[in-house]
C-alpha cells in the first residue's frame, strides 16, 4: 500500500503530537514531521517531500493563506489541507484561492478528518459545510445569472455534488454515469471559471452563488 506522506503544522503542542499519533496509527498514512510555525514549515517543505500538508490557519508568525501563498510561490506542488478552529468568510476565500485543496474545522469528529485527508490526497477537496455556508452569506444576493446560463445542466449536476464534498465516484452514481463522464465535466468546469482545483471551483460557485443546491 502506497503511504501518504503528511506535514502536521500546529502551534499548539498537544493537539500536534496527539494528532500524530493518531494518523500515524493509520496504515496508509506517514507523518513525516511536525511544525509550529510557518516558517518551519516552509523550510521543511523545501527539502523533504510531502505529498500533504495539515495546516493551522491561526499561526504565531503567519497567516494560513499568506502561507499557502508562499509556499505555492516556492514550488510547493503538493496539497495543503487547512485545519483550523476557526475561519471566517474572507479568510476562506483567501485560502481556498491560493490554492489550498479544502478547509476542515477542528470541532468535526476525527472519522471526518481521515476521510478529508484522504480525499485530498486523492486530487478531490473537503470544504466543511459551514465554510460554504460563510461563503454563500457573503456572495451577492442577486447570483451572476450570465455565468449561470453559461454552464449546462449537467455541469450544474456536477458542481452542486462538488459543493456537498461528494468524491467523483459519487457524483457519478448519482448521476447515473461514468466516473470518466464526470471527471470531463469537472475539466470543463475548471476551464469556464478560470481555476485548477476543487477548493478554487467552490469557492468561485459560491461566491457567484451557482450550483447550490435549490439555485434556479
């Protein structure tokens, strides 16, 4: 079995280690070092390979998404996943459009996280429902019904299954197709909004209030 290599970057000690241990006991999962700020965590990224990072957002020296931002502006090319107490609306989009691959919010059980973290690593995203629920509160009331009306119904299908955290997989069970059919509309997505990943294509379809479930 093929193991994912994570970066646990935390302050907060207990809760690092103690998370360590935790996926550490998993048998898929590697930890291959803990940080407690920022700029240990850049440095670690810049000469150890990791395919996943864990990131709090509220460190002592640097934000979640001006880290992300640098350590994309690095050549960072793996995930980074923020996993964080608290996060607001704007802190959200920030993150999710530096490229950050989901937000999890530490108060959800850790069965969820495992998952997350999976998903993640697997090329899907994992936006926490109350994220989107600060993101649809802070989009426009009156959606952008000209790029609305440029994506067809069965795009429409796929971003609402995105917007729930469904896998590909998913997504084309209920859709009664191919994971290969969906994947090629996901592309789609991708090319009409302007994006490269999941956690950039929610945060867009939120914030111009498209493919929620109950849009018209």
């Amino acid at each position: 079995m093929e193991r994912i290599g994570l970066l646990l970057v935390d302050d907060h000690v207990l809760f690092r280690e103690s998370l360590g241990r935790l996926l550490s006991s998993e048998p898929d999962f590697d930890v291959v070092g803990q940080c407690g700020t920022a700029q240990e965590a850049l440095e670690f990224i810049s000469r150890t390979p990791v395919e996943l990072v864990l990131l709090d957002f509220n460190l002592p020296d640097l934000r979640g998404g001006e880290v992300v931002r640098l350590a994309r502006g690095a050549g960072y090319a793996g995930k980074i996943l923020i996993v964080t107490g608290a996060i607001d609306a704007a802190q959200s989009s920030e993150v999710l459009q530096q490229g950050a691959a989901g937000i999890f919010l530490k108060h959800n059980p850790v069965g969820s996280l495992l998952r997350a973290i999976r998903m993640v690593a697997a090329g899907d995203a994992w936006v926490d429902r109350q994220v989107i629920q600060y993101l649809a509160a802070r989009a426009p009331i009156v959606a952008d019904r000209s790029f609305q009306n440029a994506l067809t119904e069965r795009e429409k299908q796929v971003l609402a299954g995105v917007l729930e955290g469904l896998t590909n997989l998913k997504i084309a069970a209920r859709l009664g197709v191919t994971e290969g059919a969906v994947k090629s509309t996901l592309q789609q997505l991708f090319e009409k909004t302007n994006v490269r990943t999941r956690g950039q294509l929610v945060r867009v379809a939120v914030e111009a209030s498209i493919g929620k479930p109950g849009s018209e």
